[in-house]
C-alpha cells in the first residue's frame, strides 16, 4: 500500500492490516506520538485507534511515553526492526561494506543501532591488529561517552533531548569522560554541525573512536557506522583523516537500507 493511500476512509483499510499500518505510523513519527495524531493519517473510529493501541501496548510492541499520553516504539518493536536489518541477505551485503571500509583504514569497524539504555553493536569487523579493543558484536555501550552515542544524541529533537539529559546520569568512564551537562550540550552541538562525533578515551582508557550517521529513506538516524582504534596507533585526528572513507561507506550502507 502507497503512503498516500493510507489517509482516507476506513474502507481502504483491510481489518487485518490495521495494527501493521499503526505500528508502520508510530515508527514514521519518529518521537512519541498520541492516538489521535496517527488517526490523522488512518482515519479510523476513535474507539478502533485506541483498541489498537491499547493492543499493541498489551503485546509489547508499543510502550507508553513519561506524559502517559503518547507512544514510542516497545521492546518488540525494536526487536523486530534488529531482526530485520540482520536478515541474512541485507547482513551479507553490510558486512562487505564494513569488511571493505576495515580494510582500507585497518582498524575495527562497527555498526550500532540506539536502545533504551545505550548503543547496541549489531555488526563489527575487527583489524588485523593483534592489539585490539574487545567490544563484540551485542556489546550495548553508553550513549554519553561514545562516538556512536554521541553521535545519535546529536540528532534528538531539542526538547526530547533536554528530557533525557534531565534524567540521564553522565556516569563517569574514565578521566576524558564529559560529566557536566551544559558542556555535553557543547559538544552535541558541535557534532551536530560537523557531521561526525569522536571519542577520545572518553569511554574506554587508551580507546580513540569516531562515527558518522546511517540514514533511513527520510534522512533519519537509523544507525552509526564507526570506526575504533587504541591510541596508542590512531589519536582522534588521525581517524578523522579517514572521515571521507567513512562518510562514502554510510553513504552506501544507506543506500543499502533504503532498497
């Protein structure tokens, strides 16, 4: 079914497709949204959109957001949405790409996606270096003190991202760590104009990083593709010397997605 064709009279709507076309909805928004901002597009009887809802709360694939009002991907979701970008014919083709990108800079790279509580690693090329920093494919790494983290906080809407950092605590990792709110605003705000985030030995002692965005079809972070490095090899300007490389590899890793 075409975008465009979604608004409109129930009728259009198959019985069995609506709870599909509502989770579709809630994952376009992109922030929480309420019932009757989603019914804008479906345009299905109040009692309809909200059984639905209330269905998917249920089930786990929507959870309810702090106003008590609107609605944000759930647990479910999120897990249906990892299965499907680590489907085995999509998973071929990233890992050549991120193989392919390793291989030119010669260090690890990774792709991570954001969860609740931080960013998880769902693909990673390790270097052929025997010296290496051991974060596995599953890690799930902070978002504060990382590149990727860093990264996706920069694209949050001002206001959500000001209810975040209200409740999030900068827990301190190492001594480069940024603890203090206003500065971490700082530096979101600097990623947010370059483009890039680094990390230099903010999460890890003796670890350098640097990430750049994975869209989606509407120019949406989806995920960070990044590159990691002890210091002792690579400082944080010698990997950003690697951005282009970088860039030009997110660029077909969304292009990938996109398809």
């Amino acid at each position: 079914m075409a975008e465009n064709d979604v608004a409109g009279s129930t009728a259009q709507i198959p019985t069995n497709l609506r709870l599909l076309i509502l989770l579709e909805e809630v994952a376009k928004a992109g922030v929480p949204v309420t019932p009757s901002v989603v019914n804008e597009n479906l345009g299905l009887p109040k009692p309809t959109i909200h059984r639905l809802f209330a269905t998917a709360e249920a089930e786990g694939f929507l959870q309810r957001d702090i106003d008590g009002r609107s609605y944000s991907p759930g647990r479910r979701m999120r897990i249906l949405a990892t299965n499907t970008l680590s489907s085995e014919r999509v998973r071929t083709v990233r890992l050549a790409v991120l193989k392919a990108l390793a291989m030119s800079v010669g260090e690890t790279c990774n792709i991570a996606i954001p969860e609740r509580d931080g960013m998880f690693y769902l693909d990673r090329v390790e270097t052929h270096w025997p010296l290496r920093i051991q974060l596995p494919v599953g890690t799930q790494v902070p978002f504060h003190c990382t590149a990727s983290g860093k990264m996706y906080l920069s694209t949050l809407r001002t206001d959500y991202l000001e209810r975040f950092l209200r409740n999030y605590v900068l827990e301190r990792q190492t001594v480069h760590t940024i603890t203090a709110v206003d500065d971490l605003y700082d530096e979101l705000s600097k990623i947010r104009d370059r483009g890039y985030a680094t990390d230099d030995q903010e999460f890890m002692a003796g670890m350098t990083a640097i990430a750049v965005p994975i869209l989606d079809d509407r120019g949406r972070l989806l995920s960070t593709l990044s590159i990691h490095a002890p210091e002792q090899r690579r400082d944080v300007d010698e990997l950003v010397d690697h951005l282009p490389e970088l860039q030009r590899a997110a660029a077909e890793l969304t292009e990938i997605v996109g398809r």
